[in-house]
C-alpha cells in the first residue's frame, strides 16, 4: 500500500536532504537506513529537497509499504525510535496508489526566521539576528517578487533545472514574538532561490541596494548581487496538496 508520511527534522545535522553516497549523513540517507532496518524497500519521493543547514517543520514523502504493516500507528512509533533524535515523523497516512510527493504538490511555503535580540549561541543553528528591519519597506520589495517571473539570476547554478520560470504566490514579513519572519509560497524553487531573494531584501533593508535595483535584476536587465543569507533560519513549513 502507498503512503504519504509528514515529517520534520533540524537540518543543521544534516548535510541536507538529498541521498548522497553512503556514509555522507543527509535526512534521505537516515531514512533509508532506518526503513532498511526494518526490512522495507527504502525508495521513496519526497516533496522537495532542502540544502545543507535548511530545516523542515513539514515535508512529505510517499512510500510503498508491505501490507504487513497495516497498524500505522505502530510502524510511526518504530520509525520514530530509529530516527530519533533529529527526525521526527509527524503523521502517516495511506494514500492513492497514484500519490506522487512532488509530483502532486501545487505549492511549497518556507519560513525564514530573524531573531530581533542580541545573539545567542542557542539559537544560531536556527535564526538569523538582526535587531532591527523596517518592515514596511521590506513588504513593499518583497512583493515584488510576487506573480511568474523567470529567476535566472536568482538561483544557484550547479542543479539541471529546466526552466528558471516559477510562481511567486505570496511574499511579505511580519513579526512573531521576538522574530521577524519572512514567508514565501510558490509552486516550486530553485536552488538557493530563497536565500538568494532573502539577501537582496536584507541588503534593500541596509541601504546597500534599491527597490529599483531589485527590479532590475528579476527583469534580468542587470545583476547586482547573487549572495545568499545563511540557511539556518530557513524552515520548510508547509506542503499543499
């Protein structure tokens, strides 16, 4: 039977998501571990994939699982036994036989997290820090973003995507306790797409570049900047279906 499994890791453990050779610790590997561990086909598709130091509260794979297993319940609490600590299976449930984890998804949101006090090494694994945005100028650029733009300076070379073309459905800041956190949603990303995007904003923010400059870039009529922001504070939160 086919089943659709949500799941949550801390990515700066890993070496990001994707399966690499073994030995190399990616949240892919780790999985594939423990389902051979308990005597299951450890090939599965998963929603996306987050690089080195991404974390996810909300990612999705799908399985084909023996019929054996019948009790989910029971096969969740032993894959969580062999993934802990890091790994954590939220939920599974069975799915159409045609269920495709990426396939399927009609949209992707990531949080970045921005801590508003002073540092802390408990949190650098996970946030950024700055005292202080404007959050008002920051919206008014990231909505920029918004609508089908081609991202061809807006991603990190090295993956074989074949069309830099996504759509941006939502984009803007706002404030959570001591966070600033930008949200994003869109049909897919490229690689470092966020990162690159988020960097911008925050040079915008600085003063170091312009709303116009911005601009610029994403209608591929000049490059200003390709850094990326670190990708501690950036969270997979959600998979829509």
């Amino acid at each position: 039977m086919k089943v659709k499994i949500t799941l949550s890791y801390d990515g700066s453990r890993f070496y990001g998501f994707q399966e690499q050779n073994s030995g190399v610790k990616t949240v892919a590997n780790e999985i594939k571990y423990a389902l051979n561990r308990l005597g299951i086909d450890p090939n599965f598709n998963a929603s996306g994939r987050t690089d080195r130091g991404v974390h996810a509260t909300y990612q999705v794979i799908d399985l084909l699982l023996p019929n054996y297993w019948s009790d989910l319940k029971r096969f969740q609490s032993y894959l969580n036994r062999q993934l802990y600590p890091y790994i954590h299976i939220k939920s599974i449930k069975r799915v159409e036989e045609s269920f495709h984890a990426r396939f399927h998804a009609k949209s992707r949101l990531y949080r970045y997290l921005i801590y508003r006090g002073g540092f802390s090494p408990f949190l650098s694994d996970y946030a950024l820090f700055k005292e202080s945005l404007n959050i008002d100028l920051l919206n008014k650029a990231a909505k920029i973003f918004e609508g089908e733009h081609d991202f061809k300076e807006f991603y990190k070379l090295g993956s074989d995507e074949k069309s830099t073309v996504r759509r941006i459905k939502r984009s803007f800041f706002y404030t959570y306790r001591d966070f600033y956190i930008y949200s994003v949603e869109a049909d897919g990303f490229l690689r470092s797409q966020i990162r690159m995007m988020l960097s911008f904003l925050l040079k915008i923010d600085d003063g170091k570049l312009s709303i116009d400059e911005l601009k610029d870039q994403l209608e591929l009529k000049r490059v200003y900047t390709k850094e990326l922001v670190e990708p501690n504070g950036l969270y997979l939160s959600f998979v829509k279906y």
